[in-house]
C-alpha cells in the first residue's frame, strides 16, 4: 500500500500551536487533528484536560497542558510567554441554555457571555498577534456562530449568544485590517449546531438540510487548516461550516 505524504503547505511539522477550549467539544477535536498534522500542541481549559492530553499522546503527538481562567489577564499573557506561538486555534466559549426572559440574573449573564465570548478573544488573539508579529508572523482562528449571521438556527437561540457571536464575526474584520500588515493572518469558522456539551438538549437535527447537526471534528478540520500555510492568502475570512443552515453573504 502507497502512503502518500502529508502536503507541506498542510504539514504542521515543527511548529507550535494553542488551542482553548480543548477539554471536549470542538477545541478538544481541534487539538487532535494538529496532532495529526504534526503540531505540538499547548491546550488550554477551565476543565480538566487529562482525557484530550492522553488522547494527543497516545497518538504519538507533543502536547504541553496549561489550566486556568481566559476571563484572567495574567493568564492569556502567561500563554505567550514561553516559546513561540505559530498558530491559535480559540475554541473556548459558552452557550446558556436557560432561557433568557426567564432568567432572574439576565443582567448578570448578559455580561458574562460577553465577556467570555467577544472580550476574550479580541484580548487573546490581540496578545497572539503581538508575539507572533515578533516571532515572523502566524495564524489565528476564531470560533464565530450562524447564529451571529442569522439571529441563530430556531427560536431558543438566546439573543446574549447570538449578539456575541455577531460581535466575533466583526472582531475578525477588525484583527485582520490590524494583523494582517504584520504578517498574522486572521480568521473565523462559522458553525451551524453541533454535537458538543454546551448544546445537549437541543434538539435542532430533524430541522436542518442534514437532518442532523454536526460533529465537533466536521469543525476541527476547516479550524486547522486556518492554522497551516495553505491557508496563507485568507486575512478576515469567515468560513460557513453548518451544513447548509444558511447560504448567503
């Protein structure tokens, strides 16, 4: 049987990669498919991250685990003060799946799904962008949502996540106008619903072109290869990845 090598331009062979979020979910799916790319990997989480750390190992890959809090300033700057950073692959967010006029705390988590949704990754991807500016330049993905284009795929969508989302796609505009001169490319993903912990007990599969939501590594692929050089003439792009939810600008 013939192997055929992993292309150059996808090979990530040598070079360093974060990605947050990578305790389940998206981020954890994330982190392997770099593995497989040849990254080594630096994966970051509030949660335990022993089952994505083992998972990465097992499967002959580097992998360094830093735990703590994004919301934490001092430790987004922890995260680039070590070696150099080639790629950030920002996975990290929540979902509230209360609904919203019917929670007595709204303003609270109004704030704390803005916070941790669109305050942290300008904050991440704007120290990313510094390091890797001084280190010959890099890669950055962002997780956007159809529901920040769409006002969200059904009714239970909640307004905090889909206005957040919305205020994602727009940050990525913006870093790329200001990475981009640098040699930091700047880029999102837009994902339809998929099978993750943050949207268990929706049930949106029967109500979508599928007929199913997607699976976290549909996203993981379209993800790394923002991260590779193949993507090296995407700056602002914001990738549709939901299975044809939506179709449009």
């Amino acid at each position: 049987m013939t192997t055929i090598p992993l292309p150059a331009a996808l090979s990530m062979q040598g070079k360093r990669a974060l990605v947050t979020g990578a305790a389940s979910g998206i981020g954890k799916a994330t982190a392997l498919v770099l593995a497989q790319l040849g990254a080594d990997l630096l994966i970051s989480d509030r949660a335990p991250l022993n089952e994505t750390r083992d998972e990465i190992r097992a499967s002959g890959g580097a992998c360094t685990v830093v735990q703590g809090d994004l919301t934490n300033d001092a430790f987004i700057a922890s995260l680039f003060a070590g070696g150099r950073i080639h790629a950030v692959a920002h996975c990290a967010g929540i979902l509230e799946g209360r609904p919203w006029n019917e929670d007595k705390a709204w303003h609270e988590r109004f704030h704390r799904v803005m916070d941790i949704n669109v305050r942290v990754p300008l904050q991440l991807a704007a120290a990313a962008t510094d390091h890797m500016a001084a280190h010959g330049g890099g890669n950055i993905a962002l997780v956007g949502s159809v529901a920040g284009k769409t006002g969200g795929t059904s009714l239970t969508t909640p307004p905090d996540y889909a206005a957040s989302k919305g205020a994602v796609h727009a940050l990525v505009k913006w870093l790329s106008r200001n990475a981009v001169g640098r040699g930091v490319l700047v880029n999102a993903v837009a994902p339809g619903p998929v099978e993750t912990p943050m949207t268990r007990g929706f049930n949106l599969g029967p109500t979508l072109p599928m007929g199913r939501i997607g699976r976290p590594e549909e996203l993981a692929w379209p993800i790394a290869f923002l991260c590779t050089s193949a993507a090296s003439y995407l700056s602002g792009a914001i990738l549709d990845v939901n299975g044809g939810a939506f179709v449009g600008p």
